[in-house]
C-alpha cells in the first residue's frame, strides 16, 4: 500500500464560502477533527477573484471578494479546522450507489457506515477514512463547448471566472474590445473586471426581453444592452473576430471583437457527488437534498453552490455553518427517526427548487424558505404547492421572478405534505 | 547529439539535405521517423508551430484493423500492417490503446442485411476474428443502446488511440535521431535544378531542389510531399498535377467524462448508400465521442463546427445511445479529410522528380502511418535514394495521457521522488505542474497553449479553462524563451 492512510471526523471537500463556513462551525461546536480540503493551491473559492464589493452580506459596500475569502478562511482555521490547500480528493473508495430518489437520505450512522476517499496532494497519496463527508464543490460556468455555440476555436473566449483570475490574479492581458453574453449580476461582474483590464464593452447580451426597471437600476448607458438575442456563432481562426447574435426575430448581427465573456449559466461541479453514486435532482444538478443538506448517502452532507448554481458567496457560508447540527446529530448517533423523503419538482418555466426533498420532522430550510428560479420573466407570480393534487399551499410574490436571480418560496407547508404522499409539485401561475 | 528543433528566424544553413519531409501530420512524422533509422540528413518541416497541428490532431481517435476497406487496395495492405505495427509501437513507446472492439449496429432491416457481406469483406481483407451478433447478444454487452437495434457485427480488435501522442512520439524519436525539425516553415516555391555537390555520402543522384520557404531557402536531394490537404499544391510548385485535395469536414462532439460508462464498445454505423454514418466511441482520455459529420468545402481552412452539424449529430447520438445526451459536452471540433476524388490513398514516387507523393490519406491515416513510412521509404531506393544501412532507434517513452493506465496523480513512487507529480493545476483532466514543465521542456516542445494541453491535456477538460487557464497559460509563457 503507498496510500497514507488516516482517519478524521469530518472531511470538508472545497474550501469556498460553504465549505470553510462548515469547518468552522464544526470544529467550534467539537465535531472532533474536521479537516477542509482544497484542491487549488489558495483556498477561499471563487471570492478570491471577484474584486468587486458587496461581499459579507451587505448590499451596499461590505467585503471585496478577497478580503471575504481570507475573513473565511481565518474563521476556519481559528475555530480549529484543519485547512490543506493542493489536496484533491480523487475518489471514494466504497462508492456504493445509495439507491434511488425514493430511498434518499437515510439514518442510522455507524462505524461501518464510514466513508472513504483517495486523495492527491504533493505529499503523496492518502486515504482518508471519515465518519461524515461535507461536499462543497462549488459550480462553475458552462464554458462554450458546452452551451453547443457553433463556429471556429480561436482564442478569446472566457467564462467570468477564467477571466476574473487571468486578470486579477495572473496581469494577463485579455484583449480590447469585447462582448459579455449574459444579463445577470455576474454579467456585470465580468464587464467591470473587464474595464478594470482596460477593455471596452461593446455590448451585453441577453436572450430576455428589456426590463424597465433594471434599466433605471443599473449602470444606464456604459454599453448597449443587447436583448432577445443569443449566440450562433464565433468567428476567427488564431484570435476571435466576431460573434454573431441572432434576435428572437430572426435577424442576425456580427459583432466586431476579440474578446467574448460566457457568464452565468451556472453547472455544479458534481463529479466527486456521482462518483460517490449520490442521487442527483433533475433541475439543479447537484446532489438531491433536504433541509438539513442530507444526500441520497447517509453520512454525506452537501453544501453551498454544489446545490444550486447559484447563490451569493453568504449564502453558501451560511448554509456551511448550518449543515454544522445535522452533521453533529450523525456524529453523535442522534438522528430523528428515519422519514421517507418526498421529492419537490418544479413545472416549467420554473427551473429548480432548493432544497429539494424533505427532510426529518420539523426541518426548515435555511431562513425557513426554499429558493427557486425561473427560465423567464414571471410578474408577481403566485406559486402553487401540490402533492397528488391536493393544494398544500399558495404564496404570492410581491416583486417579479427575473431569470438568473433567486426569489423563494416560504417553507410553512412542510407540515400539511404527506410523508407518505407522491412528489410536491410547485407551479407558477 | 543535440535535437534541432527550430521554430523560427532564418532556417539554419548546412549541407543540403538528402531528403526533407514536407507536412508534420502523423504520416509526416512517420515517415521522418522511418528516414532517421538511416545515415541520411533529415528535415521535417511544418507550416504550422507544431506536430500534428492539422488534420492529424482532430480525427476519430480510431486503430482500425481494417476489415472494411477496399480489398486489393494500397489503403486495405497500409491499413492492416499499419495497424500491427502501430500497435506495438504504442506498447513500447507509452501511447495509450485500448482494444475495446467495434459494433456495427444494425438499426433497420437495410443494414441487417448487409452485416453477412460485411464480414465477407472482412474476411478477404484477413481479418477472421469478425461475428455476427444478434439483438438480444448486443444489449447484453451493450446495455444502453438505444431502443431497436437488431444486431451488429463485433470486430474485437477495433481499438481507440491517443491521436496526439503518436505523431509526437514518431517526431520525438526522429528528432532524437538526428532528423531536423523545423516548424512554422511554409514551402512557398520549389526550384528543382542540378546538383554538384560533394557534401553527402551519395552522389548518385545528381540534381536538388530548392525550397523557398517561409523562413528562407532549403536545399535537398530529395522530396517527400506528405502535406495533407496541401499536397495538391505542393504538387503544382514541382509542375506535377495528378489529384486536388478536397476538404471533407468532420465535426466531432466530445462528452463529459461521466458519460464513459454508458458505452463499452466503438458503435459504428453500417455504411449504406447513405454514406457511411456516426459513430459513438469511448476515448482514451474516458471521454466518449460523438460523430462526425461529412461534408465537402472548398475551404481547406474551415475547422468551423455548424449548428446544423451539431443538430444532425444530437440526433443521431440520441437514437444510438440516448443517456450520452443527458451529459455536457466537453469539447466540439472538426477536422478536414484530405479526400481526393479515389477511394484509396495516392501514394505516388516521381523518379524524375526525385520526389514522392503521399496524397488522399484520409480517416486511416493515423492506423496505416507506420505502414505508409515504410512503404515511401522503400519508393524513395527504388527512385535513386541510396538509404545505406538501418540501425535500430532508441525507444521513446511517451508521457501517459490514457485512463487505462496510471497517470502521474495516482503515482506514490513518482510523488514521492517530486511533489510535483502530485501538485495538481487542472483538475478536471487531473493534470499536475510535474507534467506541463515536462511537456514545456520536451524535445518537441508545444508552440501554444493548445500544444500544451495536446501533450498533457491541460485545459482540455469539462471546465475548459474556468479553474486553471490563466494557470495554465502563464506556466507556458513561462517556459517561453
């Protein structure tokens, strides 16, 4: 055997904002050893390339995004957890498929029931022997190949985080003139670091209709918003030369540029979640889970944009530190009596739900409200609950529900869902 | 001896050459790799800044054995010895293989029907290990078919390839040899004139050509065009004109990794009329491959993938293995088939030119090229060129880029001697700084990025870029001189 073989409490994979949130509150409420692995060399996660403001949970001013990273990762690490930078988890050992959505998340730990992991890092190899596992592996942006954008393969083509850390952690140059394809807060993210490398924006682009009152919000007339509009096409051999949008009405337009920014369209990184066999929910893509961030494998917690891509970096902490109980309820052998979780599903245009099975009696998601998102524009929607076509609840939303941003649904129907019942439907109507 | 590997400035001037190579594809490659076995001055030379940079680098990724080419023809002989000798090269020198065998499926009674004559067919090109399956054989070994196939032919011994390690390996070992390899060197003009010249060990042919390249003249004896889509025009610079390259464009779609389960064997299509199909096959990387397309253009330029393309290749795919379509998509790209208007290969020695020919190697190329050097080699004595006596060359291990086998993370003895080994840069392929400096610092070192990640496949992953490109871009400028 060459693998180092040790054995911890609990194994935090991915130390972003919810994954180092986790470490932190187990190792301060004594979950034994709690170790945070990260695969790139700095932990902090995707903050640490976002250099604008509004990070720690203010609107308004607050944290840039490195200076959050660092406030979390010194959390962690003065709570206790032991934080390991350049480890990749590459494996389970006993990846045993947990079964189907209907058997989701299970009790009962045991000794037995512990779970192993393979492991790389420039100290040689490790297996790694946890009586839980916290996933935190975070999401990332569907690069070009993925969203089927047709055309040649030259360079400059980024997503918002190959960009983000070519110029603020690497001073490459990027380009002079670009476009920005996607409307949604990491769009203007991408722009502004963009200008910030002393690029011009020639054009946002979003394949939604125009929004009043966005317009009057935000940053009126720094450049075209472009809308209705998607992309058909990238041009250029050696370096980009255009990209060709087409307009819902069918008329296309080549734009001019060098460089072109993919943002938004959020995948989870769940590789490490189905190599361990966990069951994944059809709308979010990441691991299926109630409220207390059980998967479909008892023992594995998942956390942050793993589960929903995605939320504020103060969410993902928040849903970190709050994954601390029900990780300590395993621990200590003090799970509620097992309860068949039911499934929540969403109709179209609605695109996901979060958290997305119920959990033990009583459990309430994060701030007592699931978080959703549509595929368009819904004015004050009213969101239907159902199960087996009895109506379990009705909520009206006071503000519309916009593409690419999150509005939630109150969690107080919990109790009326039947344990016993068929999969919750939430429709808009 | 110190590898001559230039890539740009003024080509170094010296004594001519006996025989330069024209085209660095892998049937470029091969053949230099051939010629470096002999007492002769080598060049290799590439329009393009690196090995294997056009057709080469974006193919099927298939070791054929052969069993469906034409019987009689250059292409079924090269095809069949290539794939042998290939196939102990890549044990040899490090190139991932997996035999994982081929089906042709049968999705209506039209090809049913034709399976028997395929596997005659098979067997007249000495290919004997062939079966017909029926349907329910074919869902028990391949589970995740779609619904209503009603058999398939299996050929075992179909196997998948590293296309990017095996012309680098081949210009590897021709380097090391002594073969000079001169890169991003465009041959614009050939003059070819008498030659008086005492400076090589055979006069027997008298007359040289000329090169005026890109990055100045080039004297050599004699010529091998292996230029791909250019041999057409290579052709014309020396007066010759016996075929035009059309460019046949294949896109090809690369699925996530998490596909790979859903699909054990190469799926290929039965050839009808129709033409000859897509195919679903695993790769070496454990991606799984969808495609290609087939489409002549005039535009021996345009490796521009289409949405009609990848419409037509979604439905496809989806009729085949309807699950791979659930997956994202890790990479699209297309090649360019250097077709010629003949269904087998044009592989012609001009004995007044002192030159020959490698024309229309199409999507066998990359199986045959072993065959096909041997076979130009011995065209080359036969036209004049006195090749003197063989030695055997220093084996060549190649870095390993294939799942089969034990990459460098999951290495403790490598770790263990360089932490590099186990410093991970991109994650998604599982690619650590121990490799990529290795790359940078090779013989044959990557001329951009895209080099880089065909050596090692960094960047070439489910991410493309989003966690580790500006990592991995600044660790090859970093390298640059």
């Amino acid at each position: 055997m060459t693998r180092n073989e040790r054995a911890v409490d609990v194994l935090v994979v991915g130390a972003g904002p919810a994954g180092l949130g986790a470490g932190a509150e187990l190792a301060a409420s004594g979950a034994g050893r709690v170790e945070i692995l990260e695969r790139e060399l700095d932990a902090g996660g995707v903050p640490r390339h976002c250099h604008h403001s509004g990070f720690g949970g203010r609107l308004r001013g607050g944290d840039t995004g490195p200076d959050y990273a660092r406030q979390c990762v010194r959390a962690a690490v003065r709570a206790g957890a032991v934080l390991r930078t350049g480890v990749t988890v590459t494996g389970w050992v006993n990846a045993t498929t947990a079964g189907s959505a209907a058997d989701g998340p299970a009790d009962a730990p045991s000794p037995a029931g512990a779970h192993v992991l393979d492991v790389t890092g420039p100290a040689g190899l490790e297996r790694i022997t946890a009586r839980a596992v916290v996933l935190a592996t975070g999401a990332r942006e569907r690069p070009r190949s993925a969203r089927l954008i047709p055309g040649g393969r030259p360079s400059g083509v980024y997503t918002t985080g190959e960009l983000q850390q070519a110029v603020h952690l690497y001073g490459q140059p990027v380009g002079s003139r670009a476009v920005v394809i996607g409307n949604e807060p990491v769009g203007h993210a991408a722009a502004d670091t963009l200008r910030t490398a002393g690029v011009e924006v020639v054009a946002m682009v979003t394949d939604q209709p125009p929004s009043p009152v966005a317009a009057l919000l935000r940053l009126q007339g720094r450049c075209p918003l472009l809308t209705r509009a998607t992309v058909i096409g990238l041009s250029g051999r050696a370096r980009l030369t255009g990209v060709t949008l087409r307009h819902e009405d069918g008329r296309t337009l080549t734009v001019p540029c060098d460089t072109v920014v993919l943002t938004g369209d959020f995948v989870p990184d769940h590789e490490l979640a189905r190599r361990g066999g966990l069951t994944l929910d059809p709308g979010t893509r990441g691991p299926a889970y109630d409220p207390e961030y059980r998967t479909s494998r008892p023992g594995v917690f998942a956390v942050g944009n793993l589960l929903h891509g995605v939320e504020r970096a103060g969410v993902a902490s928040s849903e970190g530190r709050a994954a601390a109980a029900p990780v300590l309820r395993h621990l200590a052998g003090t799970v509620p009596p097992a309860r068949r979780p039911v499934p929540l599903a969403v109709d179209a245009p609605l695109l996901w739900i979060a958290p997305n099975r119920t959990g033990p009696a009583g459990a309430r998601p994060l701030r007592g409200r699931f978080v959703l998102r549509t595929a368009r524009r819904l004015d004050h929607p009213v969101l239907v609950v159902t199960q087996d076509g009895r109506e379990l609840d009705r909520q009206r939303l006071l503000l519309p529900a916009v593409p690419g941003r999150p509005f939630h649904l109150g969690a107080g129907w919990l109790e009326r869902a039947d344990p016993h019942g068929g999969t919750v439907r939430i429709t808009a109507v | 001896m110190t590898p001559t590997v230039t890539t740009s400035g003024d080509l170094p001037g010296g004594a001519t050459y006996d025989v330069t190579v024209i085209g660095g594809g892998v049937v470029g490659a091969a053949v230099a790799r051939e010629l470096a076995k002999y007492p002769l001055r080598t060049a290799l030379v590439e329009a393009r800044d690196d090995i294997g940079e056009g057709t080469s680098k974006a193919n099927t990724a298939i070791l054929h054995t052969g069993f469906d080419a034409v019987p009689g023809s250059l292409e079924a002989r090269l095809v069949r010895e290539g794939q042998r000798l290939l196939a102990g090269y890549a044990t040899g020198s490090g190139i991932p293989v997996e035999r994982v065998g081929a089906l042709l499926v049968a999705w209506d009674e039209e090809q049913r029907a034709l399976l028997p004559g395929l596997l005659a067919k098979a067997e007249r090109n000495g290919y004997h290990a062939g079966r017909l399956l029926g349907a329910e054989e074919l869902y028990g070994r391949e589970p995740r078919l779609g619904p209503g196939a009603l058999g398939a032919l299996e050929i075992p011994d179909e196997s998948i390839i590293c296309p990017w390690t095996t012309p680098l390996a081949y210009a590897t070992q021709a380097v090391r040899a002594g073969v000079h390899l001169h890169l991003g060197c465009r041959v614009l003009s050939i003059e070819s004139g008498p030659y008086s010249g005492s400076d090589t060990g055979s006069g027997a042919a008298g007359g040289r050509h000329t090169l005026t390249t890109s990055r100045g003249p080039l004297h050599t004896r004699y010529l091998v065009n292996a230029a791909g889509l250019y041999a057409d025009e290579i052709d014309r610079r020396m007066g010759l004109d016996t075929f035009t390259v059309t460019p046949r464009r294949g896109e090809l779609m690369v699925f996530d990794k998490l596909a790979r389960d859903l699909v054990r064997h190469i799926l290929l299509p039965v050839p009808t009329a129709a033409g000859k199909g897509v195919l679903v096959a695993p790769t070496v990387f454990g991606n799984v491959l969808l495609g290609p397309t087939s489409e002549e253009l005039d535009d021996k330029t345009d490796t521009d993938s289409s949405a009609d393309g990848l419409h037509f290749l979604q439905e496809k795919g989806r009729r085949i293995l309807p699950e791979l379509l659930d997956e994202e998509v890790t990479a699209v790209y297309a090649g360019l088939r250097a077709a010629t208007g003949q269904e087998d290969y044009r592989i012609q020695a001009h004995p007044d030119r002192r030159c020959v020919t490698v024309g229309g190697i199409r999507s066998t190329g990359l199986t045959a090229s072993m065959a096909i050097a041997a076979h130009v080699t011995g065209l080359l004595d036969g036209i004049g060129l006195d090749l003197g006596t063989p030695r055997e060359l220093p084996a060549v291990t190649m870095p390993n880029l294939g799942e089969a086998f034990p990459r460098p993370y999951l290495r403790a003895d490598l770790i263990g001697r360089d932490p590099a080994y186990g410093t991970i840069v991109c994650h998604c392929e599982r690619v650590t700084l121990g490799e990529i400096r290795d790359a940078l610092s090779a013989t044959v070192p990557p001329g951009s990025p895209d080099g880089l990640r065909r050596r090692t496949r960094a960047g070439g992953g489910r991410c493309q870029g989003f966690a580790c490109g500006p990592a991995v871009r600044a660790l090859f400028e970093g390298a640059r001189p």
